[in-house]
C-alpha cells in the first residue's frame, strides 16, 4: 500500500467538480463546433449553374455565330416559336398528364429480370397491364439516385439534376427550387399548370400553378382520404381544357408500405384504385378511336367519358406520364440505396405509340430517373435544363423523324458538353475540327484516350463526325451510318451522366481539417478526464495509483476488453461491408463482455476458484443469474431481427410471426404490456420515500399501461381505424399520463425527505450521509419511472413486431443494475456504464434498426397526432429510431442511485460538490468519450473515403 503522504500528493493532481463541469461543457462545445465545420464542408450543397436555359441552349458550346436573343421582351408565344424554329424539333405534345405513383416500385408494374409481375400485381392493375401487351405504352425501370425520399426525387425528375445528400434533411422543411427546371421553362411559354396532391409540390413550385389543390404527405396513417382528395377533382380537370400540363400526386402507396410493408393487405386495392385513375385518364384524354387497337378498348371498357368532341380535342397531342418517385424495401420504407428502393417506375402512354415487335424489349429496359427531364424538353418544344445529367429516352421518341431524333441527341450532348466544361474548365473541344462529310468518317476516329477531359472530347468528336457525315449524306438511307451516329451519340451521353452524376464536389481540405482537429480535442480532454477520475477511484480504494504508467498497469481484463472493443470498431469502419452489418460487432462483442464477466463471478464461488471465497454465497448466484439473463435475451434480441443490408431476406423470429399471423403478434403485445405493467408494482416496492407519491406514480404507470394494452387489442393491427379519432385520443391520453408520471417523479421526489436539511447543505455546501441515502432514494425512484414510461412509450410507437424486444432490453437493463449492485468486488464504474452503452447500441440494431435510411419508420411518427406537425412528427421519429441508446440514458438514473453505496456511512458528511462529482461525473463522462472517439474516428475514414464509390449509399447515411 502507497504511504499516507504519497496518496496526498496524488490527490492534489485531481479536480473538483467545478473545474470538471468546465472542461466537460467546453469539450461538448469544442466537439459540436468541430462536427458543425465537418459537416458543412463535406455535405456542401451541390453546386449548380446559374440561369435558366435560353436560345444559347441550341448552338454548340462555344460558338458565338448565333446572335443572341434578348428574351425578356418576347411574349410566352414568341419565345414558344422561336424555341421550335431553334431547335428544328416539332413538339410532339401540348398537353400532358404527370401522374406520381408516391412509393410505386417498378416491379410491381414491370415485373423483375425479366420475369413478369407476381399474379397478384397483375390482377391489381390489368388496364395498364394491357397497355404493355398491346404495346400502347413504354415502360422503364427508372433507377432513383439516393437518398431515396420524395422532395429531391422530384427535382430529378423536373431538371435532370442529381441533388446532394443533405436534401434528405430539406424532405421535412421544402423551399422553393429555384434551379433551373422543366417546370419554369413551360411556365415561360405560357403553359397553364394545375396540380392536385402532395403538398410538396406547392413548395417547391410556388406561383406556377393556376389550380391547384395540396395534401400533406407525412400523415402515413391516412391511406384513404389522401388519394381521394386528387381523385374528387379529376374528371372536373380532365372535362377542361385551360390546361397544358396537370400533376397527380397520389400518396395512398407510399402510405400502405409504411404501415403494412410490400405484402400489406391494403397494397392490391390500391393498386387497383391507381389502375382505375390510369384507365379514366386514357380513355377520356389519351386513348384515340381512330385506330383498331383504341377502338377496340373503347368498346370494351366503360369509364366516366367526357364528351367526344372534347375527348378528340384533348387525344390530339397528349401524353400521359405515370411516374414514382422511389421504391420501397420489405418493409416499406424507404431512403437508402438497396435495389429495392432505387426501383423507380416511368410509365409512357401516348395516343400514337407504335410499339414495334422488335423494341419489345422496351418494357423491361432500364433508365435513370433524370432521363425524364431531358426527354420531355425535347418532346414538349423547350430547352433542356441547365444543370441535367439525364440522357434521353430513344423510345419515347418515336413519333419524331430520324433527322429530329438526331437533331434531339445533339442538343441534349450539348447540354452535357457544356456541364462538363464547367467541371473541368481547361477541357476544349472544337466540333469543327473533327468535320468529316464522307460516309466512312465514323471509322476514322480512332480509339479515344483514358484521360478524362480527352475520353470526353473524343466521344463528343465521334459523335459530332458521323453526325456530319449522315447530314450531307445524299441519299440519307444509309441505316448503318445513322445507328453508328445514334451508338456514338449514346456513348458520349451516358459517359458523360454517369460521370457527373458520380462527380464528387470539391470540398473545402482546410475546412475539414479543422473541424477534425476540433474533435480531435475534444476527444483527448474527454480522455483525459476520465483518466483523473479512474485515477481518483483507485486512490479511493487504496491502490494508490498515480501515473499513467500505473494506470494502464492496473487495467484489469474487462477493462482492457472495453478498449479493444472500440478499437475493433474503430478499425471496422473502413469497411463498407463492416459499416453495412455493423450489428454483428455490436452483438458478438456485447455478449463477449457479459462473459468475461461470468467468468469473473464463477472464480469467486465456493470450490471454483483459486481466490478465498468473499460475501454472501446467495450474492454470487445472483450475479450469476443475472449474466445469463442479459446473455438469453441478448442471443434472442440478436435472432429477431436479420439486421444490416445484405442478408435481410434470411429468416428471423419477426418473419415468422408475421407468417403466423397478426393473432400472434398481438398476443406478443399484449404480453409485453402486461410484463412492463406488472413491473411498476415490484419496482416502487423498494422505495422507503413518502407512500402517497408513490402510490399516486404506481397509479399514473398502470393506468398508462392499461390504456396502451387498449390501444393494442381495440386498434393496433386494424387497418381500418388505426387512425380515426378515438385510436388518437387515447394515445393522446397516454402522452399526457406518461408526461405527468414522469414530471412528478422529477420535480416531487427530491422533496420528500427532510427539506429543512436540504436548504441547510446548500447553504453550507455539505450535505450529510443521511440526506445522501435520500437523494439516492430519490433517483432510484426518477429511474424506474423514467424506464417504465419510456417502454410503455415505445410499445405504442414501435412497429407491433418490436414489443417483445422492447420487454427484453428493459428486462437487460435491470438485470445488470442487479449485477451491478450486488458487485462487491474493487468495482468498476466506467467499465459498468460502458457496458449499459453496448447494450443499448446492440438493443439499437435488435428493433431492426440499421446504417441505413431505409429502416427509419416514419408510420409511428404520426401515432396520436391529429393534424401534422413537422416537428411533433420529428421528435416522435427521433424517439423510435433512437428508443434503445435513449433507454439506457435514461437507466443511468437508477445507476446513480445504487453508485457508491458500499463505503459511505450514514453519519459521514460530504462536500456538495463532491457529491455531484462522484455520482454523475463517470455516467455522463463514459458515453461523452466513447461517442467522441467514435465520431472522430469515422469524420478520418469519411476525409479518406470521400472519392469512394459508396461514399453517399454506405458511408454517409451512418
């Protein structure tokens, strides 16, 4: 043992709690800046080329031959005739129907790999299933680029642009999009828009339309009402004829997948109910009687028809779009980048598609949804968007001759030609010099070069060849010739797209570099306050331990574990795979640890180990008890789920039930409800403070109980009326008792004991044994209703399939304060709290969370809400993205109470401050340093990943 004054002179290098409160608030402070700068300059947003495209866009970057058009002072039919005199192109269409199928996986229409739709799909929607057989439509898988939420799919689809990755965030706050788009340049040439659906629209487009009627898109629970909100309007809006341009945004499929998953019960009359809306709108606006096939489906389907004479008049230039923004997983959600979600679907129907036999293959082939943009400028008479990285649809554009598709690939290469010179503005290309009017030119060019800015021009300079080869080719039926020019023309254009949509912006080195450092600060004084407060523990238990040196010599097995465990992370996270299935780490070194602590425990039962047998026999077993409690419902947590991204489609607990039916599921809940119920009875038993608070927070947590167990068995699993007003008045009620629960819990319990002498130790600045044991009293009682009324919150909010996993982290929870407390070895605290943090982060990713943001559910997020609120949603979703790490916070209430009990007498007094210290320092100190290393660590792989090619699929969505 270290001499009295050895241990003296090590207690001076501590600090006090004033001092350590200082330096924790300004590493917090240090570590938001530095994540602040981080973010900005890594999640820049993408920039994009001022103005909006004008006569410039019909001449060749660089050539100047044409003068200048001053467009201010032409009228919308003016500036309409002079773009078709430019662009040499006739419009194909003055009117067109965007129907957005919120959330429509192409599959469903389509089919996958070259396998029709399952039966049930077909039967859901036969109208447009017979539009693909009879080949009266052309259908794409039209890949959308994550993330794969509704507002930054929309400006894909509008300007051919690739947004960045923080438009995930703008989803929930939408502002006008000023960028240069398809829908400004219509409302230029004086085109009339009406829109009738998501909201997102009138946000994004304010002023542009003439008519328009809005729905909010974020009450998931509403599957109804909002798709009937569009339809009420739609055979008023197809009987006018004030309009070029109408938008249909039907929300009713994205909301079902929320609720029920692909395989919902609600999916197939939804679908149906989308097939209907196609059918209306063909018939009356699209279909024409004038040829056999039309004909033959006007006699053969009855439908609400207009008049004829403006069914005609309406047939003759229209085209109707059914579009979806994104797809959906399992599961129906959405956001991430698996296969899935990307599945986009873009549906053309047109009066005078003549589908050949040859281009069956159309039906099944595949597009980026940017291709949008550039396909309809061309085909509605406009120019192509500014910064549009699309590359056009060749069969959308059959009703145009060869010269004009030609014509078609040339504007829209020069389009791309001009966004890439603005990305690498030392490239040049001159078309002049590579003019060749002999019909062998094409095989001239030799092969181009790797590097990039002389691989564009080379593709670009092919192209424009053959180009000038077939124009002044005399006869003009050399067939050859021009499928070389439309080859060369196509090689260029999608090179170029998936270079640009692939092109990571610059980001600003320095700026990067000094938020690191931040955090790098951050995480080294977090590091270094916990070393003085281990320091501090040794010295309390005699170990004298001074230095550094001493410490790492002291570390005993766990403890070294603990940091092994962060370094695996740590290194793990330059794989994308490891980043992907992160779950495993969590899981497989979570139960590691707990074992090493059995193996601790067994040593020290009678005849088992080597070291004399210490404490209450009946102690050990309980500890024992208790590991195997945590490692049981750790191993069942680990099967519920097949979390991560890769191998979600092997089976776990949550399939069967679901194929076991919602009887199952609903048993579950109610089990789960009755378990975390019943608890409150034994949990407050323990408590010596005042009876009648007591009984009266007993009471607010069974009746908050029972009201859940109602919501269960009246509404949860009905589809029907899961969102009408009595399912949200309850919950509402359940808000409110739990809210009041845990309010009295905090602001009454510390006053239930002497409140004379807690006036006196704030005055004083001491504070006794005694009004010790009751403060801890006091959070012991704040934690158990804080975990009570968290679970009972998230057996409401979570998915009906997560109940029983909820039960298992609270019941995990409980059993190590169990251990904890029954610990009488030289404890630990940091070691203890560090293994609370790993069973929350393996209790994260057992609810079936991931890295990804596709597994966000966003249908609990409008549980009890009666009008939508972005922000009451967005806590709400926070809360159960985030229910497990939240829970074990919200534990180390109770922690506190059951901490450092074994060596302080009731008679001892204590500095006010010290007590602070020794009570809250580790708790909060542990995961402060374990998350700051983390998110150090993972800011240097982003720095060194940020040219990788998952960059925004994998690393950035973590």
């Amino acid at each position: 043992m270290e001499s009295p004054k050895h241990i003296k002179m090590a207690t001076k290098k501590t600090m006090n709690c004033s001092k350590l409160t200082i330096w924790t608030l300004f590493a917090i402070a240090l570590q938001l800046t530095g994540l602040t700068l981080f973010v900005l300059g890594f999640f820049p947003v993408k920039p994009a080329l001022s103005g909006i495209s004008g006569p410039e866009s019909y001449r060749s970057p660089g050539n100047d031959s044409i003068e200048d058009y001053d467009v201010s002072v032409l009228s919308p039919l003016q500036l309409r005739s002079l773009f078709q005199d430019l662009s040499q192109i006739r419009p194909s269409y003055s009117r067109i129907i965007l129907m957005v199928v919120d959330g429509l996986p192409a599959e469903f229409v389509l089919g996958k790999d070259g396998k029709p739709p399952s039966e049930t799909f077909v039967r859901a929607m036969p109208y447009t299933q017979s539009l693909l057989a009879n080949k009266m439509a052309i259908g794409y898988h039209s890949k959308a680029a994550p993330p794969t939420v509704t507002m930054p799919r929309l400006k894909a689809m509008v300007s051919g642009a690739v947004g960045g990755f923080l438009d995930v965030a703008f989803n929930f706050n939408t502002q006008a999009f000023l960028d240069d788009n398809l829908l400004r340049q219509l409302f230029r040439i004086g085109w009339n828009m009406s829109m009738l659906g998501d909201e997102t629209w009138l946000k994004l487009f304010p002023g542009l339309f003439f008519r328009q009627d809005g729905v909010s898109s974020f009450f998931v629970k509403d599957t109804i009402q909002v798709d009937l909100n569009v339809s009420r309007h739609l055979p008023v809006e197809l009987y006018k004829d004030d309009w070029n341009l109408l938008i249909l945004h039907y929300l009713g499929v994205d909301h079902v997948g929320h609720i029920g998953g692909r395989k919902s019960a609600l999916m197939p009359p939804k679908l149906k109910e989308m097939d209907d809306v196609i059918k209306m709108i063909h018939l009356n606006c699209i279909l024409s009687p004038d040829n056999e096939q039309g004909d033959t489906l006007l006699r053969n389907n009855i439908g609400p028809l207009v008049s004829r004479d403006l069914r005609k008049a309406c047939q003759s230039l229209s085209l109707q779009l059914v579009v979806s923004d994104h797809g959906m997983t399992e599961s129906g959600n959405h956001g991430g980048s698996s296969y899935e979600e990307t599945d986009a679907l873009a549906l053309f129907i047109a009066p005078r598609f003549e589908v050949s036999r040859d281009c069956a293959s159309e039906n099944q082939d595949r597009a980026k949804q940017v291709d949008i943009a550039p396909t309809l400028a061309l085909l509605l008479g406009v120019p192509v968007p500014k910064n549009n990285v699309g590359v056009l649809a060749m069969g959308v554009l059959q009703t145009l001759t060869d010269s004009e598709r030609l014509r078609a690939l040339e504007l829209n290469s020069w389009q791309l030609l001009r966004l890439l010179k603005a990305q690498l503005p030392h490239s040049s290309c001159a078309e002049s010099d590579f003019e060749s009017h002999d019909d062998n030119g094409w095989s001239q060019v030799t092969q181009c070069s790797s590097i990039t800015e002389e691989m564009f021009c080379c593709l670009y300079s092919k192209a424009a060849v053959l180009h000038s080869s077939w124009k002044y080719n005399t006869s003009r039926a050399n067939t050859d010739l021009y499928n070389h020019t439309v080859a060369a023309y196509d090689k260029f254009m999608t090179t170029a797209s998936d270079w640009l949509t692939c092109r990571v912006t610059e980001k600003p080195f320095g700026q990067l570099v000094l938020g690191m450092l931040a955090m790098v600060l951050s995480s080294l004084i977090f590091m270094r306050l916990l070393f003085y407060l281990r320091m501090e523990e040794d010295l309390r238990w005699n170990q004298g331990v001074v230095g550094l040196r001493d410490n790492i010599h002291n570390l005993r097995f766990e403890e070294f574990f603990v940091v092994a465990v962060i370094v695996i992370l740590v290194v793990s996270m330059g794989s994308s795979s490891m980043v992907e299935e992160e779950q495993y780490i969590w899981h497989y070194m979570t139960s590691t640890l707990f074992w090493i602590l059995m193996r601790k425990t067994m040593k020290f039962l009678p005849g088992v180990g080597q070291k004399s047998y210490k404490g209450n026999f009946s102690s050990r077993f309980l500890q024992m008890w208790s590991i195997l409690v945590i490692l049981v419902s750790g191993r069942i947590l680990r099967a519920w789920h097949q979390g991560g991204v890769n191998w979600t489609h092997l089976p776990d607990i949550s399939k069967w039930l679901e194929l076991a039916g919602n009887d199952w599921i609903k048993m579950i809940e109610v089990v789960s409800g009755i378990l975390v119920t019943g608890l409150s009875l034994f949990a407050f038993s323990g408590s010596r403070l005042n009876r009648s608070v007591i009984f009266v927070l007993r009471f607010f947590i069974l009746l908050s109980g029972s009201f859940v167990l109602l919501h269960v068995i009246k509404y949860e699993g009905n589809i029907f009326v899961a969102s009408n007003h009595g399912a949200t008045s309850v919950v509402q009620i359940i808000y409110i008792l739990l809210s009041t629960a845990t309010c009295l819990a905090v602001l009454a319990s510390p006053w239930l004991f002497s409140v004379s002498s807690l006036g006196e130790s704030f005055v004083s600045k001491q504070i006794s044994g005694h009004l010790r044991a009751g403060l801890k009293e006091s959070s012991y009682l704040t934690g158990w209703v804080y975990m009570l009324s968290w679970s009972l919150l998230q057996l409401l909010l979570q998915q009906p399939i997560n109940s029983m996993p909820i039960v298992l982290l609270l019941l995990q929870i409980c059993a190590s304060m169990i251990y904890f407390v029954n610990n009488e070895e030289c404890r630990k605290p940091w070691v203890e709290v560090a293994s609370l943090y790993f069973l929350g982060m393996a209790g994260h990713f057992g609810l079936g969370n991931s890295n990804t943001l596709a597994t966000i559910d966003v249908a609990g997020a409008f549980i009890g809400i009666s009008s939508h609120s972005t922000l009451l949603s967005g806590i709400l979703m926070f809360c159960i993205t985030y229910a497990s790490p939240i829970l074990v916070v919200l534990s180390l209430a109770m922690y506190i109470s059951l901490k450092d009990g074994s060596y302080s007498g009731a008679d001892e007094i204590f500095e006010f401050g010290d007590l602070l210290k020794s009570v809250l320092a580790i708790p909060l100190l542990v995961p402060l340093a374990i998350n700051s290393v983390l998110l150090i660590a993972y800011t240097v792989i982003l720095l060194l990943m940020r040219n990788h090619l998952f960059i925004w699929s994998v690393f950035s969505p973590k």
